[in-house]
C-alpha cells in the first residue's frame, strides 16, 4: 500500500486528514504520532490499534464500534 493510499483511507475511515508528510515523518521517527494518527493508520492497515502500540503480536482486526475480547 502506498503511502498516498494510507494517507486517503485514514482520512476516509477516520475523519483525520493524515498528510503523506506526516506518515513519512512519522515512519522515519523524525516526529510522534498522535492518539488520533494512530487509530487512524489502524483502521486504514486494518489492524487492532494494539498492535501498533506494541502491546500485541496479533495484528487482529478492530473498527470503530468493536470492542476486544474478554479473556
């Protein structure tokens, strides 16, 4: 996926417009992302926002209105 096609589906999924400078940046750790950038690019890559954060090795699958699993 390109950084261009990122950038749209965030924005389209979320409600955030993600600039592709922005992803660059944040890809080549020259910037932070924000609580909202993150779960944007989650639901963009279709992955849970967990895994993102490194608190995961499941990439799973969450959009807006789910809810994870009780263990």
């Amino acid at each position: 996926m390109t950084h261009e096609h990122t950038c749209q589906r965030a924005t389209k999924l979320s409600g955030y417009v993600l600039t592709r400078d922005a992803l660059v940046r944040i890809e080549n750790q020259q910037r932070s992302a924000y609580d909202y950038e993150v779960l944007a690019l989650s639901l963009a890559l279709g992955v849970d926002v967990r895994f993102l954060l490194g608190l995961t090795d499941d990439p799973g699958s969450m959009s807006l209105g789910t809810t994870p699993e009780k263990a």
